[in-house]
C-alpha cells in the first residue's frame, strides 16, 4: 500500500486526546480539555430547537444565513466600534479551527513564511505546514508571558505572508497588551503582510481588561482578519459554529477555501447564534464574571496546596500551574500522568503545546466546569499531596 500524507502523519496523537482518554480509563475529573461541562444558556438552545422545524433544513448560503452575517457585524460595531459589511465581509465558518483553516489555505502559497507565537493551540502548526507555510516561531515563557518586541520583528522577512495571533490566548491565558499590540502592528505593516487574529476567548478578558482586537489599531483595518467561535462564546463547542470577519478582498480567497473545506454549517445553530450575538451587554459581561469567579475558585483551592504556584490567568478558562516546589521527580508530562492515575485529576502538560524547548514543570487545568466540580478536584489533590 502506497503511504498517506508523510506531513499529517508525522503529527502524534494530540496532548488532548492522549489525557483525556488516559481520564476515562481511570475515572479521573478531567480538567485537561479545555471545554464548559453545561449545556448553554436556555434562551439560545431555545431558538436552536424551534429553528429546527420552521425553517428549511437544506443547504444554506455558502457564507452564512444572512441573520448570523449581519449579527456579527453588528456585535463589531457594539464592542469595538468597528462598521463591517455584512454582505462582503463576514463569512461563517464550521467552528473556528475551519475558519482558520479556510485562512490558511486560502491566503497561503507554498514557501511563504507564517509567524507564530507559541505555546500555540495544537491546529496552527500542521494546518499551515500542509499549506506549504513555512513557520517562523517567537517563543513565550511563563510565568510572565511576555512577548520580546525585539525577537518578534526577527521573526519576519520579506517571506512573510501573515502572522497568527491569539488574544486572549490559548493556552496562555494572556490578554496581548496595547503596547504588544501596536508593536505586531507596526511590524505586519512595514512588511506588508496580514495578521490572522484567533479570538475565541474575546469575551473572557479579567480584571477589568479589556479585549482589543488588532483590527481596530491604525492600518490594520485592510490587513486584518478576526475569528470568534460562539463555542467559546455561549459554552457550545460541540455546535461548532465560528465567524470569520476580514475585509472583502481577504475574504474573497478565504471563501474559495471554505467552500470547498464544508461549504456550509447547520442552519438552525447559525440562527440560534445570530439571537445570541444580539443580546445586551449583560450576557457578555455574565459570562466574563462567571468565569472570572471560576478561575478565583479553582486557583484559591490550588494554592492552598503546597507547592502548587499559580499563575496569573488574564483571560480564557486556563490556570496554569508550577509544580516546581512539589520536588516531583519527572517531567510535567509525567506529573499529569501521575495525578490521572494517582489523586483522579486530569491536566494538561505545557511543554505540549511547544514546538520546540520548553519549561518543564508547569501544567495547566480548565477551570469552565461546575463549581462542585472544581472543588472535589481540589480535594482529591489535596488528599493525595497532603495540603
């Protein structure tokens, strides 16, 4: 038998997978992937359902019902002042790994350089690979996350076709400041290339930050392109409905991608979505509280622990933890296996998510599960480290 793709398959099992399976097999709370444990707010499972039966069930417009399309340019305007046309430059995508993907392939020509800021969420890497990208990697480290201004700029070339940015990202709970923020814009216009935003997370900023997305700074309007996920957003990932937002001329290829990628999503969840999007400014700020509340739950239980360190979590539903003072003798792949088997707790090990060298003794565990949730999870470690 002839071989398949050498590229995809020289990608293992992804970090996700391998953990959460690990935590069925032994019964284990699993904090690792990142997902909410509810169902979603009633009111939009609510339309989903009556949407089902009185609409047509067919194949809907290859970029998106027109309520979804015009919803999302209406949320841009209601958070970020941003005036968007519906018509030509919103499409909706299946989740926001197909939005990204349809980004990639769409904008990407073989040999073209693509930088990107790891830790990285698992999908950048192989999909820009098999699009012929060629990646250029700037690293961050924790516990500051900081982004070095200096090795970024380094990273481009006259090669350069985009850069990938996650704010507020995954997997390092880190809300990009302004002054980052202007310094990536500043080096995606003095290159001439564009920026692909991920921002899923863009609801779920903390302590009184706020999420800004890199389309709203000078010059980047034309360059720009922002993904959201209503997954992320209203705690729905399996429904997989993400959006796409870039100017026509990017989003032109970005379509061609996407329309041969799935050409289309459920019509009834897009419609539920657009209702969604459409709500006041309590549900958003509900949702950045609620979550806020979780992360101060679950990292006030950790730290009560000793040697479990905390770190600042700016955004997201990520806590990460440094287990360096626990005198564990292994790695962070080997204490999630550990804590799995042993005190029935499942995380993440961070040097996942790296391409390349990383620190060692931090893990990371999702704090978007109910509240009882989070605390047998801290009495289990409790118990078995003795804290």
């Amino acid at each position: 038998m002839k071989p398949a793709n050498s590229l995809l398959s020289s990608f293992g099992t992804t970090v996700f997978e391998v953990m959460s399976r690990l935590a069925i097999e032994h019964d284990s709370i699993n904090l690792g992937q990142g997902f909410p444990d509810d169902n979603g707010p009633d009111a939009v499972l609510q339309q989903a359902s009556k949407f089902l039966f009185d609409r047509p069930n067919q194949y809907p417009p290859m970029l998106g019902v027109p309520e979804l399309r015009q919803a999302v340019a209406d949320h841009n305007k209601q958070f970020y002042d941003l005036d968007v046309d519906w018509q030509t430059e919103v499409m909706v995508s299946t989740g926001a790994t197909e939005g990204l993907a349809a980004c990639f392939f769409g904008l990407i020509e073989p040999g073209d350089e693509v930088v990107l800021i790891e830790p990285t969420y698992d999908c950048y890497l192989p999909i820009i690979k098999r699009a012929g990208g060629i990646p250029k990697v700037v690293t961050l480290r924790p516990p500051e996350w900081k982004l070095d201004i200096a090795a970024f700029k380094a990273a481009f070339s006259e090669k350069t076709k985009l850069v990938v940015l996650n704010s507020p990202m995954n997997p390092a709970s880190k809300v990009f400041a302004e002054t980052e923020l202007k310094a990536i814009a500043e080096t995606v216009i003095e290159h001439d290339c564009y920026a692909v935003c991920d921002e899923v997370y863009e609801h779920m900023a903390f302590d009184g930050r706020r999420h800004h997305p890199l389309m709203t700074l000078p010059g980047m309007r034309e360059r720009s392109v922002r993904i959201g996920s209503a997954g992320k957003t209203f705690s729905v990932t399996g429904w997989k409905v993400g959006y796409v937002t870039a100017p026509a001329e990017l989003l032109q290829p970005i379509s061609k991608a996407h329309q041969f990628l799935v050409f289309t999503t459920a019509p009834n969840l897009q419609r539920a979505v657009a209702f969604g999007l459409g709500q006041d400014d309590s549900y958003f700020n509900g949702l950045r509280d609620t979550m806020q509340g979780k992360r101060d739950r679950l990292a006030d239980g950790l730290s009560g622990i000793n040697g479990f360190d905390c770190v600042q979590c700016e955004g997201t539903y990520f806590q990460f933890v440094d287990i360096s003072g626990l005198g564990f003798d292994g790695d962070d792949a080997a204490f999630c296996r550990h804590i799995t088997t042993e005190a029935g707790v499942t995380a993440l090990p961070v040097s996942g998510f790296y391409s390349g060298e990383a620190s060692k003794n931090f893990i990371r565990f999702c704090f978007a599960k109910q509240d009882a949730i989070l605390d047998e999870a801290v009495g289990r470690l409790a118990a078995h480290f003795g804290g």
